[in-house]
C-alpha cells in the first residue's frame, strides 16, 4: 500500500478509502491487500480522461 501511496502521491489511507470504496482492484492475500500493477495503470488511465 505504500508503494501505491507513493505512486498515487497520496497517503495511505486515501488508498485504503480507494480500495475500500471499489475505486481501485486489488486482491486481499490474507490479510494483506495488493494491488496489481496493471490495475493501478488502469486506475490511472482512466483519471487521465
């Protein structure tokens, strides 16, 4: 979640909020939540339009 975090320029909780809101794909891997990075290029291409 950090990594995204840094990518999105955003803190962690917002990318929690994302996740939590269906905003952004992920899979929950435990307890642990990923995201791939094909689905964060998806995320932000379609902020893009």
């Amino acid at each position: 979640m950090r990594q995204v975090a840094e990518r999105l320029a955003v803190s962690t909780a917002t990318v929690y909020a994302l996740v939590g809101r269906g905003e952004l794909e992920h899979a929950r891997v435990s307890n642990a939540i990923r995201v791939s990075p094909e689905a964060l290029e998806r995320y932000l291409t379609r902020g893009r339009r």
